[in-house]
C-alpha cells in the first residue's frame, strides 16, 4: 500500500460516506466523519514538507485518538493530533514549562492525550504519576 493509494482509498471511502448521509438526510458537516477519516489519514500517512509518506508512529489503541479529540476546539484537536502524530513527549513537556495561560492550557491537554494514546503514566510535568 503505497501512501497515494491509501489517500486514493480514503477519498472514496469519504464520497461513500457523504452519499449515506445524504441518503440519511444527515449533513456531512453536522457529524465527527471527517474527524476519523483525518485521524484515519494520520494514522497511515505523514505529510512530510509536502510529501506523503508512511506514518512512522504505530498507535495501538487508535480510538484513544478519538476520545482525545472528540469534545476539543478545531485550534485545540490540530495541536492535540500534532502531539500525538509529530512530537516528542520530551517536546511536549517542554512547551507544557515555557507555555503560559490559555496556551499551558492547550499544551497540557496536548500532553495528556499524547500520554493517554501512548500509555505513558507521568504527569505533565514528567515525574512518575
């Protein structure tokens, strides 16, 4: 499976979906769809600099993405999908220390999911939980 395959494959599968909704009488936009074909799309592939290429991650329990994302902000699910997908916890630590009021917000959650998603049992400032 090559990455441009699968994107081929993914953008069917979201025109399928589309077709069912409106079949349903459901709006496309009113549901989380695009939400798991975005996480489905981060799980496989990676746009590095523009490039496709094969996820480097493996995620175990994918759904936790999911349920890390679910009730988040747009702004704050793009932060949380990069913690999980291009960062480093130790990474994220260090943002959580240099972040200072909305934003220490937004990196804790991002620090949580990532951890939640990894099964790393440290709080956010990276001592044992």
């Amino acid at each position: 499976m090559t990455p441009a395959l699968f994107m081929k494959l993914l953008d069917e599968r979201r025109d399928t979906v589309k077709e069912l909704f409106k079949k349903l009488g459901t709006k496309y936009e009113d549901t989380d769809a695009e939400l798991v074909l975005q996480i489905l799309k981060r799980q496989v592939v990676d746009d590095d600099g523009g490039t496709l290429v094969p996820q480097k991650r493996w995620i175990k329990y994918g759904s936790r993405v999911l349920l890390s994302l679910i009730e988040q902000s747009a702004p704050d699910r793009d932060a949380i999908l990069n913690a999980i997908f291009s960062q480093s916890r130790d990474e994220l630590v260090k943002h959580v220390a240099q972040a200072e009021g909305a934003k220490r917000d937004v990196a804790r959650r991002a620090l949580a999911a990532h951890d939640y998603v990894y099964d790393v049992f440290e709080s956010a400032e990276g001592v044992a939980a």
